[in-house]
C-alpha cells in the first residue's frame, strides 16, 4: 500500500495494486463514511486488491491537510485523484462508498464525467448540512452550511437537528440504536433542489441496503433514486441488492459498533453472510465493467 498525501498531490488516499493478474485500466476509488477515518478506505481497498481490482482509499476529511469537521468539505480532491489515477493509465475508474460516502460518491459522479461506475452501500438521495464536532457522537450538531462545496461553492442542503431523546429510549428499551428519526421529520418537505443529480452520472450504478436501516432511510432513498433516473431517461445499467439480515453498515468488516444494531446480535452469522454477499457481487458488478 503507497500513502498519498494532501501536500503531495492534493488529496488524501490510500493507493493499493494487485499482486496477481488484474486488469491494469480498472480502478476502484472506495470512501468510507461520516466517521472520517483510514478504516474502510484501507481495509476494503485491501480487500478489492487481494480480488484482483486496483484500489485508491480516499479520505475525505478529519485528517492532515483537510477540514477537520464534515462541513463545507471541498469535493475537488477527487478531481485530483482522478487525474493521479488516469496518469498512472487507468481509463475506468469506479467509485464505492457507504452512508455518507455513499452520499458523496453520488455526487461526485455526478459532477465528474471521468467516472464510469458507482457502487453506493446505504446511500442517501440528497445533500445534508454539514456536521461540527468530531469526537464523540453526543458532542456533535447538525450545521445550516451544506456539508460539502465544489469549486467554492455550497450545495442547496436539507437541515435537520440531532436530539438524542429517542436515540437513548431506544437503547434502553429497546437495546437497538437508530437515528433514522432524526430524517423523517425533514423529509416530509423535501427540497426538490437538494436532491443529487444521478442522471447527470455517466455509467452504471449499483445500490445495496439493508430492508430496514435505522440509521437513516436508504430504502426510501434508492426508490427515489431509480424513479429519478427513469423519468430521465438514464441510459445505463442501474442493480439493486437489498438484504433483509443486514443493518447500516454493510461492508465486508467486522467492526466493534456493528454490535450497536439488534439485528447484529439477533442474527450475526446472517448479517455477516450479508456482507460477505454484497462485497462479492460487488466485486462481480465491476469486473463487467
């Protein structure tokens, strides 16, 4: 694995190769979530290598070199990476990311032509202000600013306020963390203008969720999005895996806070044959690229 830092090349990843036969023109940009951290863009990217497929972890903020709160973070580095990739000879170039990456990964595609493929885990159909704080969870709040800019400027964004009520009666009733109400009230009056413009991306687009994530509607979401790329028209492929034994986090890691979801505990060797499922179809999808 090869570090590629902000002060090198303006943006922050991860870069790892195949040691056996891969084919050298496709490569996959994989994004973690709102957690900011090298965990999924090092570890998936790993996991793509060891199956064959070039990998470029990216982060997005909250380490050296970029905002260290997820608002107004700049999109522009992709275009960077972009670019680094291409350099190196790679002509398809493929994103994936989960939650707040899949969000992001969207968008991206959406604004960056180069872009032939995006797998979008857990995803949301719209643009979200931003969040302050990056520690702890109860010490974080919901910004009016849009979460992410391009080229200096904001996205019209939905706002929402964090209220931990629900989230700690949940627990204690219910043992199960959920945030997905934090959403529900926005989104009874979405704002058309916040929506990602998906037709606008120039390949093929996978979406995997869980039946029911609680943490914030994706289902919901990929209904919304498909509609969206229907009444436009979308010339390209677009898959839909749902899995009913699975919760939010549906990459194919073992973390501690998967621990947080009921359905983790109640089924766990079903949600990890989940994820073990959508990384290998996910891995499928993109060879036919």
């Amino acid at each position: 694995m090869e570090y590629v830092t902000v002060a090198q090349e303006g943006f922050y990843g991860l870069y790892h190769v195949p040691v056996k036969d891969h084919d050298p023109k496709k490569v996959v940009i994989v994004v973690g979530g709102s957690e900011g951290n090298e965990n999924i863009p090092m570890n998936v990217g790993a996991m793509f290598a060891r199956c064959g497929i070039a990998a470029l972890g990216i982060c997005y903020w909250n380490v050296d070199g970029l905002p260290k709160e997820l608002v107004r973070v700049p999109v522009d580095p992709f275009e960077k990476a972009i670019l680094w990739l291409k350099n190196k000879g790679y002509e398809k170039i493929i994103m994936y990311g989960i939650s707040k990456g899949a969000e992001l990964v969207l968008l991206c595609a959406s604004l960056m032509p180069d872009i032939c493929g995006v797998v979008a885990l857990s995803p949301i159909h719209c643009i979200w202000g931003g969040m302050h704080g990056n520690k702890s969870m109860a010490l974080k709040t919901f910004s009016s600013a849009s979460e992410f800019t391009y080229r200096g400027k904001d996205f019209p964004c939905m706002t929402a306020h964090l209220k931990y009520g629900p989230a700690i009666r949940n627990l204690i009733l219910h043992q199960q963390f959920e945030l997905s109400y934090i959403y529900e009230e926005p989104l009874k009056h979405f704002n058309e203008d916040t929506a990602i413009p998906v037709e606008n991306i120039r390949g093929n687009i996978l979406f995997i969720y869980a039946k029911e994530d609680l943490m914030w509607p994706s289902k919901e979401a990929v209904a919304y999005i498909v509609e969206r790329l229907e009444k436009h028209g979308f010339a390209f492929r677009v898959d839909v895996l749902e899995y009913e034994k699975a919760s939010h986090i549906l990459v194919p890691l073992n973390p501690p806070k998967l621990k947080m979801f009921k359905i983790e505990r109640q089924y766990p060797e079903d949600c990890r044959r989940s994820r073990e499922d959508a990384f290998r179809k996910t891995v499928k999808w993109i060879s036919e690229i």
